[in-house]
C-alpha cells in the first residue's frame, strides 16, 4: 500500500508543476517557451487525473496501471516536443525549421515502428505492451538528443543563458532516467526505486521554474563570450 | 537533396543509437521499467508480476470466452 511519502511527492510533483507553468506566465515567457508550457500544463494535468483515477478505482486496479501508463506515453511525446521545441530555439536562426520538422516526426514515427518490431512477437496485451515500450525508446531518444543539442549549443557558442539552463535541466533529468534504468537492471530489489521516479519527476519543473524566475530573457553566459573572444 | 538525405542519415543515427544505448544499459535483459513523468506511483506492469500468478484482466475473464477488445474490432 502506499505510505505518506508517496502522497507527500504525488503532491507536490502536481503543485511543482502547476508552479512551473504559473513561473512561465509571470516570467511572460510562455509563448517563447510555448512546447515547454504545454508539457508542463499536460503533466499537471494528467498527475491530477491520475489521482482521480487512484481514488476512484485504488491502487492496484486496471484502471489506474492503464491510465498511468498510457498517461505516461503521451506526456514523453510531449517531453519529446519540448526538447524539439528547444532544437527550434537554437537552430531556428540558421534556417533549418523545415528540415527540423521533417527530422522530428521521421524520428517519431522511426521510433514508433522500432517499438512495433519489438513487441511484434507478443499477442497479449499488444496496444499496452507498444505505448510501454514506445514510453521507454522515446527516453532513450530524449537522452541521445539532448546529448547532441547540447555539443551542438558548444560547437555554436551558444550564450543565451535561459536556453543553456533548460537545456541543462533537460540533461540532467534524462541522464538520470538512463542511470536509473541501468542501475534498476541490477539491483530490481532496492526498495529506493518506489521513490525514484517521483524525485526525476520534481527535478524539471523546480529546474525550470528557477529558469524563468530567475534568469532574464536576456542573460547571457560571460564565460562562452569569453572563450568565443579568447579563440578569435 | 543531400540536405533530405543528411536529414534521413541523422535520424538514423539518433535512433540507433538510442536503441542501442538501451540495449547497453539493458545489460541482463530483464527490460525494467522506468517512468519518470508526472507524478504519482508506477504500479506494476500486467506482464511482469515477479513471480507470482498474474491477475484477470478484464480480457481474460477465467474459462469463459474471451470478449473482443475494443481496439481489435
């Protein structure tokens, strides 16, 4: 059964993100971050429909390992447009927004039929079994993009220092997803991974709520105008 | 062209290597489950009930007939 923990993070995962998107209003930032907000709200959205659903039906129902599920496969679409929504904002200037696009639901739409093939072979519970799955390889996805967004922001000299922060946030929460993957592959019994993935799931709302409050539009990083001068 | 087929060769890219980043990561093949949006507990997977007897599903009702799902119609 669940503890007084497990309420204690669902609730203040849900009041950390309606935060974050509260913080993207005030910063008046929400249309500039646009995909970023509407994960946030989604994510809200959905932690709160996933407690209705909790009370309604209990733990340990179909109802809830459904709705959470497939709940949790379109809130990593959405992860997954936000972090395209971050490429737009770097890459926009150069004018590859079309190549962009086009990238970005090729890759979709790869890792949709990659997820196919591996479930392929199972015939029960085959609908359940693809979002699970599409969940996950859209992850590992996420962690291979946000490597390559953030070598392309050094390659670029990147210093727009709210950008840098998002994207660093974004770093920091999938390089935790793929550690805590691996590190759940060895040891499946420690009790720690019940709380885990709560933890991963406060760390990008508290990161970019910090991002919009604290960090102005126009701040950029000293140091990369530094090394850019240094190098000429 | 070489534009589109840069485009093509970078998603390949980026898929194969998230596919093999978690085949790396997956090292004994146990596939977990890891979930990380949204808040609220992850409850157990329908396929992977250690090793206990896996519950009814509303689609696998004991002996009787199976009712067509609603997506299979």
């Amino acid at each position: 059964m669940l503890g007084p923990t497990d309420y204690l993070l669902w609730f203040l995962t849900a009041f950390l993100e309606a935060g974050a998107v509260v913080c993207a209003l005030r910063a008046k930032c929400f249309g500039r971050y646009f995909v970023l907000g509407v994960y946030m709200a989604a994510a809200f959205l959905l932690t709160a429909g996933r407690y209705i659903v909790f009370l309604h039906f209990g733990f340990s129902s179909d109802q809830y390992l459904y709705f959470y599920y497939y709940s949790d496969a379109l809130l990593t679409i959405c992860l997954y447009f936000a972090l395209m929504g971050l490429y737009f904002q770097v890459f926009g200037e150069m004018g590859a927004k079309t190549s962009l696009r086009v990238a970005a639901m090729l890759l979709l739409a790869g890792t949709a039929l990659v997820s196919y093939f591996i479930i392929d072979s199972s015939r029960d519970r085959m609908i359940t079994r693809f979002v699970v799955e599409l969940s996950q390889n859209l992850y590992f996805v996420g962690v291979v993009l946000t490597y390559l967004l953030w070598g392309a922001m050094l390659k670029l000299r990147e210093t727009r220092t709210r950008l840098i922060q998002l994207v660093l946030a974004l770093g920091v929460y999938f390089s935790a997803f793929a550690g805590c993957y691996a590190l759940r592959n060895l040891h499946p019994e420690w009790q720690i991974w019940r709380y885990v993935s709560h933890l991963m799931a406060i760390w990008l709302p508290v990161a970019w709520s910090y991002t919009f409050l604290k960090i102005p539009e126009e701040a950029r990083l000293a140091t990369a105008r530094l090394a850019a001068t240094r190098s000429r | 062209m070489n534009r589109w087929l840069a485009v093509v060769v970078i998603v390949l890219l980026v898929l194969a290597s998230a596919v093999g980043l978690r085949n790396v990561v997956n090292a004994n093949g146990q596939t977990p489950v890891v979930m990380a949006n949204g808040g609220g507990p992850i409850p157990p997977t329908p396929w992977s009930n250690g090793g206990g007897p896996i519950p009814p599903t509303p689609w696998s009702n004991g002996g009787g007939p199976i009712p067509p799902t609603p997506w299979s119609r």
